[in-house]
C-alpha cells in the first residue's frame, strides 16, 4: 500500500503543527523517491539526515507546547515520539553502515508517521483548541 502525499485528512488545525508536518511529508515523499530509485545512495541519505533531524527538532518542541498546555496524552505521546524516533535512527544506522535502506522500510515510516498524526497528533490540537 502506497502512503498518501499531504492531504486535508492529516491537516490538525494549529498552523504550526501542521507546517512541521507538511515538511515531514515532503521529506518522507523525497524518501520513498530516493528508495524507489536504487542508485540515489546520496541523495536517500540526505534526506534521512533531513528528516532525522527535522524529528528531532519537532518532536521535542510538541512535547513542551503540550506539557505548557496541560495535555493528559503526553507521556503516551512522548512514548509515540520515541518509538518513531527509534525507527527514523534505524534506518539511519543501516544507511551509515552502507546497507541498502529498502522502499518497504521507509514505506514503513511513512505509515507510522501518517498514523501518528492522525491518531496522536490531532487529539492534542483538538485538546488545543477546547482548551
């Protein structure tokens, strides 16, 4: 099954969420192409650091908006972060170590990372703008 691109489903509300999310999308997209490609080692591997590092900024940044909100999902939402988190390094590790990263596994990411805006992500902005 084919992960969709950006679309209004994954879209939570708050404008800068969703602005992090756009980018994670697009480097996700870039991803896949870079897999699908099999001779794009450089370019699959620039867009594992981007995105690695675009996860570490975010994720971090999500977690004190909630913590200053009050959120009462943020320790399973940090444990969700960490579990991506966790997938995005190993990928990262296998490209260093100069095995092939395979379409399946960043795939697989993506599904996990669309997952977790729809089921992790939206309830906090709806919390947000109850809140």
């Amino acid at each position: 099954m084919t992960s969709p691109r950006w679309t209004s489903d994954l879209a939570t509300g708050n404008p800068d969420i969703d602005r992090d999310h756009q980018e994670l999308v697009e480097i996700i997209d870039q991803l896949k192409a870079a897999a699908s490609g099999g001779d794009q080692k450089a370019r699959l591997s620039n867009s594992l650091d981007r995105f690695r590092s675009h996860v570490l900024d975010h994720f971090p940044s999500e977690e004190r908006e909630m913590e200053a909100k009050a959120y009462p999902g943020l320790a399973k939402h940090r444990v969700a972060h960490a579990a991506l988190a966790d997938q995005v390094l190993e990928l990262v590790q296998k490209d260093n170590a100069g095995e092939t990263v395979l379409f399946s596994e960043v795939e697989h990411l993506a599904q996990a990372l669309y997952r977790h805006i729809l089921l992790d992500d939206k309830p906090f902005a709806l919390y947000l703008v109850k809140g």
